[in-house]
C-alpha cells in the first residue's frame, strides 16, 4: 500500500518538476540575452560596460506622495499572539 503512495508522489513530482522546467525554459527564451560577446570584449578591453537606460526616470514626487500617504493611512492593531 505504501509502495502506491510512494508511486503516486513520484509522479506528481516528476509532472511539477517537468512543468517547471517548462515555464523556466519559456521565460528565458522570450528574452535576448543580457551579456552577449561584445558587451565580455569591452569588459574585458575597458574594464567597465556601458548599459543603456531603457527604463524610464522615477517621478521622485510621485514615489513621495506615495509614501505619504502610505505612512498617514491608519493602521488596527494586530491580534496577540496568545489568547
């Protein structure tokens, strides 16, 4: 009886392992690749990389009215942990 147990939990760690290696498998390949020969040549030539900035500038005042308003809203306390 133990033995089928056994089985069945080997199987449904085979199936999640395989369905993991799936999604792995298709996240990384949607990307390109960050380091590429050329970006290891001028590494390794200059001794530093040029990254371009893809990514926008943070609105430092928007990130700030956030954190205002984060930090003003009004917290219940938390039960105890013992009763």
């Amino acid at each position: 009886m133990i033995g089928i147990w056994l089985a069945g939990a080997a199987v449904v760690a085979l199936i999640a392992g395989v369905l993991a290696r799936a999604r792995v498998a298709r996240t990384v390949s949607d990307n390109d690749p960050v380091v590429t020969d050329e970006v290891l040549r001028a590494l390794f030539e200059e001794g530093r990389v040029e990254v371009a900035d893809v990514d926008e500038p943070l609105d430092e005042e928007e990130i700030r009215r956030a954190e205002d308003e984060f930090w003003s809203s009004e917290w219940e306390d938390a039960e105890p942990w013992s009763r």
